[in-house]
C-alpha cells in the first residue's frame, strides 16, 4: 500500500456514516427538503465528519503512546492500527489529526458567522469530548466514561448542533431522535471494549467493559441494540413522529451476526465495523422516515 493508503486507513472512514448520516436526520426532522439551508447543512456534515476523523487519529495516538494498542495475532483483520503496525509514525498520526482539526474550523467559522455564537455550545461538547475520550488528563475511555461520551456527542450534541445550524435554536424534535442514534453509536463502543478486555487490562486501564464485568456489558450492549431500534418504533405508535418509524426495527436483521458474536463471548476483529453497519442501517432508515411523504393516522 502507497503512503497515502496508509495515512487513509488511519482514518477510519468507515465510521463516518456515524457523524453525517446524524447531521441529516435532525435537519430532516425540522423541515422538509424545500426549505432546508443547504449550506448549513453542508457546513454541518463537512464540521461533524472532520471533527470525526480527527477523533479517531487522536485516539489512535493516545492509545498508542499510552500502551493500549498493541500488534495481536488477529491484528490484521481490524480496522485503522496504521500505528501498531508500524506503517505510520506517532507525529505522522498526530499531524494528520491536526490537519484534520484545522480544516474542521473552515465550516465551523461559516456555521457560527451564519447562526451566531450560540451555536459555540454543542460544538464545545463535541470538541472537547473527542478529544477527553482518551487525551490527558481526563482520558475518559480509561475511566470506564467512553460510553456515556460517546453518546452524548454523537447523539444529542451533534444532532441539537446539526438543527441548530439550520433555525438558530434549540429544536426538540431532534433532540429525541438524537437518543436512539446516540444509543446506537454508543454501542459500537461497548462491542469494542468488549473484544478489546484482555488487551486493555494488560495496559492498566479501565473500560466500562471492565467495571461492568463481561456478561453485564453484553445485556448492555443488547439493550442499546434493540432500544435503539425499539424507542423510534414506540414514537411513532405514541403519535411523535411519522408512521415510517415503525420500520425502524427491520434495522435489527443488520444486528443479528454481531449480537450472535458478542452474546457469544466470540472476539470478532471487526466487530466495531460490524455494529456500525447496524448503527448505519438504523440512521438510514430514521431518514428516509422523515423524507418519505406524511402518512394519515
């Protein structure tokens, strides 16, 4: 592979679904297509999915500096470790991110010219949180806190921002949207410290997979699966959102090999990429329910 392959899969693309497709959802569920401020949004997505990137780069970095990762038998078949690999250098990982970090500032410095400083808020949560999931000195991962963080930036904070980019205030329809997304984002997570025990205890951390022990974090993760699925369905049979929602379950048939391998106690190498195709299942079909024409009750 060419070095820029190497600097490419560092970033871990395939988790980008996890950042945009969000972005979309909150700006679809305050307004139809016609009236949507598609610079806003462009500036939302483009925001979102560098931060993103930058994220995934810093954590690498850290992990790596802080004796986390390290090369394993099943090393290949997992996403990114351009670093344990040794195929890219700590600073090449860290300039990289910065780069990453940087660019993010263009559409950033365009939301808050177009909507006002107010918008500075759940942006603050979302930078500050990617880089406290594992920078110092709060190193939330390794205080079994990644899961909540996860969360909350790539559920309520990103999606709050999103709409906020589009009205210049607080829009609760995506607030509530923004709790299935975050549950599933958040257990990619739990599935990744799941496999990654053995590895991290030999590092010194704690992850919640720790604290909560093996078989608590996997009913944790079935119940963020299924919840996530769950919740928008019962919204929509409550009357708070368009009927399409109700189809939100069919997302679990995208669940069913990862909740078969983490049930199953098996340490899949590409679990995470496996929970984030459900994670992008779900989110695809939470938009195409709010672009698809109103349904009559």
């Amino acid at each position: 592979m060419s070095r820029a392959g190497h600097y490419l899969r560092a970033l871990r693309a395939f988790s980008l679904p996890l950042s945009i497709l969000p972005v979309l959802i909150a700006t679809a569920a305050i307004a139809p297509v016609g009236r949507w401020h598609w610079g806003a949004l462009l500036a939302a997505a483009a925001t979102a999915a560098l931060l993103h990137l930058c994220g995934n780069l810093l954590n690498d970095y850290f992990d790596f500096r802080r004796g986390v990762d390290r090369r394993t038998e099943a090393d290949e078949g997992r996403p990114g470790r351009e670093l344990v690999r040794g195929r890219l250098s700590p600073r090449e990982v860290l300039a990289e991110a910065l780069v990453c970090g940087v660019l993010a500032c263009i559409p950033a410095a365009y939301l808050l010219w177009l909507r006002g400083p107010w918008l500075l808020a759940p942006g603050a949560v979302g930078v500050v949180g990617l880089y406290a999931y594992t920078g110092p000195p709060l190193e939330l991962k390794y205080r079994a806190a990644g899961e909540a963080l996860v969360f909350l930036v790539f559920g309520p904070a990103l999606m709050l921002g999103a709409a906020m980019a589009q009205t210049g205030r607080l829009e609760w329809a995506a607030a509530g949207l923004s709790v299935p997304v975050g549950m599933a984002t958040a257990a990619v997570l739990v599935a990744n410290n799941l496999r990654d025990r053995q590895e991290d205890r030999a590092a010194g951390i704690r992850t919640l997979a720790h604290v909560a022990g093996g078989r608590l974090s996997q009913w944790l993760f079935a119940g963020l699966v299924v919840g996530s699925a769950l919740l928008p369905a019962a919204a929509a049979a409550l009357g708070n959102g368009p009927l399409w929602l109700a189809a939100a379950p069919l997302a679990l048939v995208a669940a069913v090999g990862p909740m078969q391998a983490v049930l199953g106690g098996q340490r899949k190498p590409d679990i995470d990429t496996r929970v984030a195709a459900y994670a992008t299942v779900l989110m695809l079909i939470l938009l195409a329910a709010h672009l698809l024409p109103a349904v009559r009750r």
